[in-house]
C-alpha cells in the first residue's frame, strides 16, 4: 500500500518538474513553481458499535507560482491529479502572497491552496 505521501508525490511532481515537497520547500531552493504539502486533520469517516471502521487523512496541497499568474489550467491538472489518485477535493483557494521576502528576487507568489482528503490504506497499522 501506498502512503499518501507517495500518493501526491507521484500525482503532481510532474506539474512542477519535481519541485515538491512535503511541509515546506527548501530555503536553498528558488524553482519558478512548486508545490508543498501537509497534513490538516486525520478523522474517522465511519463510526459504528463504538468503533471506527475507516480513517481519513485530509491534506492540504499548496501549489507556488513566482509572480501574478494565471493559474486556472494549473489548477485544473492539480485537481484532476488528486482525483485520478484517489483524494476527493473538497474545496480550491486562490491568493496572492505579497511578502517580497518569499522569493530570492522579491517578486511575491501566487499560491493556490487544495483541501482534499483520501481513505487511510491501513488505518490500524497492520501491513
């Protein structure tokens, strides 16, 4: 089984020519696009005699541009990605990040914020 890690990662790293990473990018790093991603909440999906039967993982996917742009037709093959992959996305925010800091040249980013969530493979660990 699969982790949900390698379960983006082999989704969307090449919409970004391999420029993700999981919580955070690499301060060394200054690529024009890339996608960082975390763990929002983990919850049980389905609760019954006073036990779960299914977790989910929900993650949030963030996808970086260098400047103002157009990110419609990326966001679309973000979220057929996660799709084809098995994540239902649940909710896409778009936003500019003004802080000239965020980038070696100081052009700020747009960033693009994927709420989705997938089924835990093996929610009790017994693989």
């Amino acid at each position: 089984m699969a982790s949900v890690n390698s379960k983006i990662n082999t989704a969307l790293t090449g919409l970004v020519s391999g420029n993700i990473w999981p919580l955070s990018k690499p301060v060394e790093e200054d690529p024009d696009a890339y996608i960082v991603y975390n763990p929002e909440i983990e919850s049980s999906a389905d609760f019954g005699d006073d036990e779960e039967h299914e977790w989910m993982d929900y993650i949030q996917v963030h996808y970086f541009a260098k400047g103002r742009v157009n990110y419609l037709k990326m966001k679309n093959k973000i979220r057929n990605a996660l799709k084809t992959a098995g994540f239902t996305v649940s909710e896409v925010v778009p936003m500019y990040d003004s802080d000239l800091s965020t980038s070696k040249n100081g052009t700020g980013f747009t960033h693009v914020c994927f709420y989705c969530n997938i089924p835990e493979d093996d929610p009790y660990g017994e693989s």
